[in-house]
C-alpha cells in the first residue's frame, strides 16, 4: 500500500493545502487593504498639508496686486511643503494664460523647476526625460528651446514625440529646430504630432518649410510638401513653391503629393501646373491625384481636358475625371451628358453615365419630394 | 451686487474662478457638477452662470439647454468655459443657447471682462 491510498494521508493533504491557501488569500487581502490605507493616508497627508498654500496659489494666479507678495511667500515655503505643492502648480500651467500663467511660471522658474527639467531632459531612463521634455513645455520659458530640440535626437521615440509636442507649446523660435529634425530621417518622428507642433507655431513654421522643398532626400521633399499643404493657405507665398514642386521635382511622390496640397489649398493659379500632370506619359498615381485636384479647384478651365481623360484605358483615371467634371460644377456635368449622350459607345460614356446618376441619387436624397 | 453661479468640477480652475469674481465685485455660487448647477440655478436665480462642458451627471451643454427651455432660467446669460476649443465645439455651444464661449487654458482677468460684457448686454 502506497501513501496515496492511505485515506488518512490524504486527508491531511487537503487539509494542509486549504490552510496553506487560506493563508495566502488572508495575507493576499491585508496586503490590498495596507495599500489602500496608505493611498488615503498619503493621500489625506498632501491634501493637509497644502490646504493651507492652496489660497496662496490661488492668489498668486488671481490677483494681480497681491502677486509679489505671494511669490514672496511661495519662495520661502519649505522644501517638503514645495515638494507636494509642485506637480499642483505644474498642473495650472496647463489651465491658464496670460498674466496668471506668466505668475505660475515665474515662481516655477525661482524654485528651480526649470533648472531640475533641463537636468532630467539628459538622464538615463527615458520615462525620465520625457517627463522633464513634458515639463520644458509646459514652463514654455525660453530657456526650454535647447535642451528640447536636444531631445528631438534623442534614442528613444516616445521622447522624441514628447519633445517634438513641447516644442510645439514653444510657438516661433521652435520652428526653425522642428523642420531641421524633420529633414533628418535618422530619427524619425511622429507626422501627426509634428503636424500638430507646426500647426500649433503657424506661419514662423510654414516659412521654416520652405527651403526644405528643395531637400536631396525624396522621403524628405514628400513629407515636407504633405505639410505644406496641411499648415499653408491659398496664398501664393504658400502655393508658388507647390507648384514649382509639381512642375519640375524629380520624385513622381513628391509631385503627387504637391498635387494634392494644392487641390486642398485651393489657388485657381495651380490649374496650368496641374493639366500637364493628366498627360498619358506621367505616373498614373500623379495622373490621378491630379485629376482629382483640378476637380477640387472648380475651374471651368479643366473642363475639356477631363473631358479627355473619360476615355483614357486606365479605369481609375477615367472614374476620378468623371468625379472631378462632377465636382467642377454645370460646365463639368454639361461635359458628361455630352460624352454620355454621344454616338460613340466606349468605356467613356459608361463613366460618365454613373457619375451623373451618382450626382442625381445624391440630389434626390438630398430634396426628397 | 450680481450674482453668478460658477459651474466647474475642476478644483483649481473653480477656485481661481470663484475667487477672481469674488475680489471683482460679484456675489458667487459654487457648482461642483451639472446637477448641482441646474439646482442651484432655480433655486437662487443667479444674474449669469459660467459652465464646464464636461462635468459630471450632466454636462454643461445640458445644463444650458435645460435653463433655456424652462422659462424662469431661460434669459440668463451662460459663459462656457471650457478646454473644447474645437470650431464644432464652439458652434455647438452656441446652438445649445450659449450667450459666450471662452476656452481653456484661460485668462481670469479676460473671464471678469466677459462675465462685465455679458451682464451689460442682458442689462438693456
């Protein structure tokens, strides 16, 4: 008989196992509840300790006539008492503007906020610098440039787009350091939040892209024309570039995309650079995408050689200048019941058959009755 | 002395904001929600509110629209301040019955400038 058959044995195994569980589920629970404890205790703790320097804060962002005095006050607060009230003021950088948070910046500034920033924007874990790079735009002190297109070089990517936002938060003097990180594809960064940081910038920005047109690197070009057409207007200061891309870039990518900035940006003047670009020798992809621009700039002047296009043998060129004579307006819609009306059968006719009876559905469900 | 119910469930930005209105003159009424707010509208019948967007339980969008719809509430004017500064935000805000919209990160001095422009609107 084996001691797996002794029912007694057994027995005492369960026994042991449930005691042995029961312990660790007890030790499991007083753990949770310790932990819990101490959140609300140092949670209790920070809040008493600031209700007393929180009307300080408030002051200070609220009343302009007592702000020195406040400062004052704010700059001989303890260390320990600074220590929980810090991530607060930090926090109000973000609500505010103008005099308020100018006040919020200049105490931040006084207690070393910034220097402490600057120093962790070169630390060795990454979560550390891109908590000091959030910090450096939020203070928006123009001490924060350098140390913050510093970090655009940095290894890690996150750091990079947290940099790269801040930056943002910097306004004109962040332009110039954001499109030169932009041409350097060793170090990628994040086009939505770069487009976001320019944006945010405005003109001092779209000026800095300029010159970035004429970069070697064609990935470059194709990123730098995308934004143009994000951040430019329909002024010629924004356009003439585009179209000089469109007209003469050596990237059949980069002249697609000028073609696209400029359908979205809109200048009539774009529509002589953009009929060369429906030729049968151009790219297809760029035959496309300009087709779809001139429908975008609504010029009647497009008209006939869309009209063209509606029996070209390649289906998507054909399709987008029947969508394009739609989008051109009654000269364009003229053009597809003549070809559609026409003796001569062909793919031609059946594209523009369907994009008039696309823009009547579209018509009837708009008025229906 | 013109009262105004503050609406804002932010801590920092209420206080700043209570306390910016107090030091200007007006009598203020703290909010800490949307519900909160629609009960203390009817109640105390302020002379202008300013509204959060995003509060809890209701938000300020539905809290104007419901002072708009009861005719006691429906001509006091409402300040909307909040971090929504999208174009469809602001559209929305108006359409809701909003008399101004202001956007966060904010200007206390500016809030106190608005809150003055509003009251003399409603005043003629």
């Amino acid at each position: 008989m084996t001691a797996s058959d002794d029912p007694t044995f057994v027995a005492s195994c369960l026994v042991t196992a449930v005691v042995v569980l029961g312990v660790a589920l007890a030790v499991l629970a007083g753990a949770l509840m310790s932990g819990r404890w101490w959140q609300r205790w140092t949670r209790a703790r920070g809040e008493a300790l600031l209700a007393p320097v929180r009307p300080l804060l408030v002051r200070l962002v609220a009343d302009e006539d007592e702000a020195d005095a406040v400062t004052r006050d704010l700059l001989t607060l303890p260390a320990r008492v600074w220590r929980d009230l810090e991530p607060v003021v930090a926090s109000m950088l973000g609500k505010l503007r103008g005099d308020a948070r100018a006040a919020l910046v200049r105490v931040l500034v006084s207690r070393h906020t910034l220097d402490v920033a600057v120093r962790d924007s070169r630390r060795r874990r990454a979560s550390t610098r891109a908590r000091a790079a959030d910090r450096l735009g939020l203070l928006g002190h123009e001490a924060a440039l350098a140390p913050l297109s510093a970090l655009l070089d940095d290894p890690d990517p996150e750091v990079r787009a947290v940099a790269t936002r801040s930056l943002g938060r910097l306004g004109a003097p962040a332009a110039e350091p954001l499109v030169r990180a932009l041409a350097d594809p060793r170090r990628p960064l994040p086009p939505l939040v770069m487009t976001q940081a320019l944006t945010r910038i405005g003109s001092p920005a779209r000026a800095a892209l300029r010159p970035q047109l004429h970069h070697p690197d064609d990935e470059v070009r194709a990123l730098v024309v995308e934004l143009s057409g994000l951040l430019g207007t329909a002024d010629a200061v924004d356009t003439g570039p585009l179209v000089e891309a469109l007209r003469e870039d050596p990237s059949p990518e980069v002249r697609r995309r000028a073609a696209r900035a400029l359908g979205r940006l809109g200048p009539r003047e774009a529509v002589p650079a953009l009929l060369p670009a429906l030729g049968v020798e151009v790219p297809e992809p760029l035959r496309i995408t300009a087709a779809h621009a001139l429908g975008q700039l609504g010029d009647p002047d497009a008209v006939p050689a869309l009209a063209e296009l509606l029996d070209d043998p390649r289906h998507w060129v054909a399709h987008t200048a029947a969508q394009a004579l739609v989008d051109i307006g009654p000269s364009g819609r003229d053009a597809l019941e003549t070809r559609a009306d026409a003796p001569v059968p062909g793919a031609g006719a059946e594209h523009a058959r369907e994009a008039l009876t696309a823009v009547r559905g579209a018509r009837g469900v708009r008025s229906p009755g | 002395m013109a009262t105004v119910l503050v609406a804002d469930d932010d801590p920092d930005v209420r206080d700043v904001v209570v306390y910016k209105l107090q030091q200007s003159g007006f009598e203020v009424v703290v909010a800490v929600d949307g519900g909160d707010a629609l009960a203390l509208a009817r109640e105390r019948m302020p002379d202008l509110v300013v509204l959060d967007v995003m509060m809890p339980r209701i938000t300020g969008l539905d809290v104007c629209r419901e002072l708009r719809e009861e005719p006691r509430t429906a001509g006091i004017p409402v300040i909307m301040l909040t971090a929504r500064a999208g174009e469809g935000d602001i559209e929305a805000g108006f359409d809701w019955g909003a008399d101004d919209y202001l956007t966060k990160p904010f200007s206390p001095r500016e809030l106190v400038t608005r809150v003055r422009s509003a009251l003399g609107r409603a005043a003629r």
